[in-house]
C-alpha cells in the first residue's frame, strides 16, 4: 500500500472567502503557521468574489454612533429580524464587535463609498429600519486588498478541495485533500477551521459559483458536528435571460402589470385579486430582496412559484413591452444555517471551528441585510485567534493513526490519468430536485420525494464509484452535493410553521391564511 503525501501545519483554514481570509490573517498574526486551502483560485471563487452583485454591504457601528442605545437597538433588530432563531450570544459578539472588525477592512484598503462631503454613504440592510450598512465602492478593489493583505503574511496558500475531515479521539486533526493535479494528501493540523460557504449552488437556479455545494455542511455532518437551521435558505427573485443572471429591481413591482404570464396578463392581479392585499403584498415586497413568509409580501413570491409550477412561464414587462427571453424566477443566494459554533467559534467538535455562511447562530429565520459580511469578519478573526488557543494547548502532539475511511482509500489507489464520466446527469437530478421540492413552496410530500430522487442519486454515484467509473475528486463533490441536499430535505421536513424564509404549503395555518386572502 503506498504511503500518502503528508502536509503538515498548526492551523488549516478550508476556504479563501472573506471570513477564511479573516481567519488565516488573524491566526497568523497570533504566530501560528497556517494554511490555507481553497477550491478555486484566490479572489476569483466564493460569495465574497461573486461577480452578480458587484460588492458587498456591512453592518456595523463606528465612532460616536457607538453609543449603548445604539447597540441595544441593533442587536433588538437582528433577534426581531431572525423571528427567535438566532443565538442571543453570538448577535451580541457581531453587535459589538462589528465597529473594530469594519475598521479592520478599512485598514486593509478596501473602499467604501462616500458622499461629496466625503462622509461615508449609509444605507438600510433588507429588513431593517436604519441607515447602519456600509457598501463597497468595486470588487476589484475587494480582490486586489485581500490579495495585498494575504501577499504581506504568511499564510500558505494551496489549491486543493478537503474531502473529509481527520476526526480522532473526539477532535479534528486535519482533513485528506486532493490537490491541484491530482494528488491526494494527508493535511495534519491541530486545528482546522471551516469557511467554506454555502450550498445555494445545489439548486438549479442560484446567484452563487458553481462550487459553492455545501461541503462544509456536509463535512462536518460526516465528523459528527451538530447543524442547526438549514432550512433557511435564502431565494431572490430575478431575471434570467440566456445565461445572464440579474437581481429584480424591486421598486419596478408597483408599476402595473410589470409581471406577467405567458400570454401577457397581469400576474398578480390575477393570484392576488383584491386590490387592497396586493398593494399591501407590493409595498412590503420593495423592502427586502430575500423571500419572506413574515408578511404580506410572501404572495408576490407564492404568485411567480405557483405559475412556474403549473408550467407557465412569468416574464418581466419593461419599457411598455415584455422581454420575451427575461424570465422571472427564484434563485437560491446564501443559507442563514448551518454549523452549530460557540462564542469562540467552535463545532461541537473539538478543534473543528466554523466562520462566514457555513456557520449557524448569528442569523435567523430571515437576515439582516450586510450582517453576513459583519459575520465574516467578527467570528472569522475569532475563530482564527481561537483556533490559535486550541493549537497551543498542544504542546507536543502526535497526530494520531487513524483508519483511512473507506473512500479515502479508494482514491489513494485510483489509478491516475484511469478514463472516468463526469457526473453531471447526477448533479442535474440534485438541481432540478432542489428546485421543485425545496425552495419557496415546500411541503411533506414534497421533502419525501426529494429524498427518493437524492437516494437514487446516491446509489448511482456508487454504482459509478465501484466500477471506477468517476474521479475522485468528482466524486466528493457529488458526493457533499447529495448529502448537503438530503440535510436540507430532513431539516425542512421538520418544520411545519411557515417561518421566515421557510414556506409550508400543507400546514393548518397556512391553508387558512391562503384561503382568506384567495390564494
């Protein structure tokens, strides 16, 4: 049996976003050797990087509007936007500690837009009634001051995909990587910290890269890790014509007719007949981009899901005529759950930390808009700082013999340059089965066949995998795809509230809701 390639480091950091590049800087600067390893190259791969926005917001409070009745406010604002599922400790470390973490940025280079006076210009996040947010002037410059910052450290960076984490005697030591080219490595480290995104990329339409399919969900489930509300999941509506992706213009809903059907009629006059209730649904729909079921608004989004389910197509109506190609749809964005962490920013598991949209606490059921990048940077310096601790305890360490699991040895040994499918028809299936039974309307029926249609996805990848029919790496991939999807299913399942960004159709409470508003 040939030996693995072994890489040896105090701190691993899985992902190279804004909260794995806030990690690796503060583990480094407290004097430990880190590395980081990500999927795509740096800078060009993750939400942070995501070329549909444009740039990011950020939450935070500076200077003298730091004041206790500020702060007091906006941690209220987050427990009431996240509907009771937030973790009060982690809200109260984001609150405080989102003033230092901004400056940081700041300090990194990274611009943010001001007025003429030069005064930095403030908006309101999605559901929230401040002026709090900061917005970035580019993303090139976003690109170009983290690839400054981390060019001045020394934080190794390698391109490579974690495809299990190395779990014994009740703690991380790493994971097993195959590295650019091919090789599969053995990764030691005292600590590894998990920032590896979402999962948005495992519906068939989202606004995130195509690698962002849940791994570190998935994970941390396989080590054993605790997860916690990962089935709110954020859906926008937008555009889509040809390949080109593109947020609704909200303010665009009051105009009449603006959504339509096929053949040209007017679609919320039509799924919202009362003229009152649909003003009421449009007033509320302007002012946060992410579906709801908090109020109202949830019919504009109920309307556009239950026509693209019936078949029909739902166009957007510009300018006096309607773009036949610009389709109106969901797209899923960024998940609010996700690996449960403490203060520190700690797993369940000890040594596995977890920071940026793969970890669960500091949002709810629906999310402040721009506390996600504040999230990044607060609990992304705390858990590199904290994974730091964790290392030092440590002081002499022998990394433990673990058993290779069964699938780690089957890639050491898959013989390279060996001819294998690319599993796309399996990636398709997950998609379109994500799509129709777990975004805006949802219900049991539903979640159970999804979970058939991810079973049989599963046994197909296996049938593949025996016969060596699929790289490795390929097969991971698929593999944290199916898994990351059946989580969400079961997650989902459970709730049968419509709450937030999670939307029931068979509940008690929503059918009598929908039929006193004619739903």
């Amino acid at each position: 049996m040939a030996d693995m390639e072994t890489i040896g480091t105090e701190i691993l950091v899985i992902g190279a976003g804004a909260a794995g590049i806030r990690a690796a800087l503060a583990a480094c600067q407290a004097g430990a050797q880190v590395t980081m390893v990500a999927k795509g190259a740096l800078t060009w791969s993750g939400s942070t990087f995501s070329s549909v926005s444009g740039g990011w917001g950020i939450q935070a409070l500076v200077g003298k509007e730091r004041t206790e009745d500020n702060l007091e406010a906006f941690y209220d604002e987050i427990i009431r936007v996240g509907l009771g599922m937030c973790d009060p400790k982690l809200v109260r470390i984001l609150v405080e500690e989102s003033g230092p973490r901004f400056k940081d940025l700041i300090s990194y280079g990274i611009k943010f837009r001001t007025d003429s006076q030069g005064a930095f210009v403030r908006t309101r996040g999605c559901f929230s009634d401040v002026k709090r947010a900061f917005v970035t002037e580019d993303l090139k410059n976003i690109q170009q001051s983290f690839q400054s910052i981390l060019g001045r450290s020394r934080v190794k960076m390698a391109r490579g995909y974690l495809v299990d984490l190395i779990i014994a005697d009740g703690r991380c030591w790493g994971g097993w990587a195959i590295m650019r080219g091919g090789r599969m490595v053995r990764i030691n480290a005292k600590a590894t910290i998990l920032a590896n995104g979402g999962g948005a990329g495992i519906f068939q339409n989202h606004l995130v890269g195509e690698e962002e399919i849940g791994d570190g969900y998935a994970l941390a489930y396989r080590a054993g890790g605790e997860l916690e509300n990962l089935e709110f999941v954020q859906f926008m509506l937008g555009l889509k014509e040809n390949h080109r992706r593109q947020f609704l213009a909200l303010p665009d809903l009051a105009r009449p007719g603006i959504l339509c059907d096929s053949e040209g009629g007017d679609l919320l006059e039509t799924h919202i007949p009362d003229p009152q209730e649909r003003a009421k649904a449009i007033d509320q729909r302007q002012s946060h981009a992410p579906f709801s079921s908090r109020d109202a608004s949830c019919l504009v989004d109920i309307a556009v899901a239950k026509a693209r389910q019936a078949g029909d197509k739902v166009l957007w109506r510009g300018n006096g005529r309607v773009h036949g190609q610009a389709e109106v749809l969901h797209f899923a964005h960024a998940f609010n759950g996700g690996v449960k962490i403490n203060e520190m920013a700690e797993s369940t598991i000890h040594g596995l930390f977890a920071t940026g949209e793969v970890a669960a606490g500091p949002h709810g059921a629906d999310r402040v808009g721009g506390c996600m990048m504040t999230a990044t940077q607060v609990f992304g310096r705390r858990a590199g700082e904290s994974a730091v601790k964790r290392a030092k305890r440590l002081k002499v360490v022998s990394f433990p013999e673990c058993r290779e699991e069964n699938d780690i040895g089957w890639a050491k040994h898959m013989p390279k340059g060996n001819h294998t499918k690319n599993p796309l028809d399996i990636w398709l299936r997950v998609r379109k089965a994500m799509n129709k039974y777990a975004m805006v309307l949802r219900c049991g029926m539903g979640f159970e066949e999804c979970k058939r249609v991810l079973s049989g996805c599963d046994s197909q990848l296996k049938e593949m995998k025996a016969k060596a029919r699929v790289s490795p790496a390929r097969y991971f991939e698929t593999r944290n795809m199916i898994l990351t999807g059946r989580l969400i299913a079961e997650s989902a399942e459970k709730r049968m509230e419509s709450l937030g960004a999670h939307f029931r159709e068979d509940s008690s409470e929503m059918r009598v809701r929908s039929v006193a508003r004619g739903v």
